[in-house]
C-alpha cells in the first residue's frame, strides 16, 4: 500500500477514491503480509477447504456469505 487512499470500483463502472484511517492501514498491511499477497492478487478472494487462500475476484455477495 502507497499512502492512505485506495481506489474502490463502484457498479456505475466509476472508480472512488477512499481515504483509510492509520489502524485499517495497520491491518490492511498485516493482511498482505499474511496472505503474501502481490500487487497483481486481489485483495478479498476466497479460502479453499485445505485452508489455503485464493485471490480471486468475487462477487460482493459471495464475499459478505464467506465465514470469517
């Protein structure tokens, strides 16, 4: 993560740009970290059965259905 902000698509096909306070930025980089997340994975995605992660692009519904 470069800075504070992210850039977030919205359904109009529009991209916002939000501004992150310092503790999301905390977790937000613990999360990469963990995950060894590289620029061109995405960031929410999926966790297969085994437990390993998949950075695939998801639905926002499917995302909001997956178990914590």
């Amino acid at each position: 993560m470069d800075g504070r902000m992210v850039s977030v698509h919205l359904k109009k096909d529009k991209w916002h740009n939000k501004r992150l306070q310092p503790g999301t930025i905390k977790a937000v980089q613990k999360y990469i970290k963990e995950y060894r997340l590289q620029p061109q994975d995405y960031f929410a995605g999926r966790r297969r059965k085994d437990g390993k992660f998949d950075g695939v692009k998801i639905s926002e519904t499917a995302y909001r259905k997956q178990p914590c």
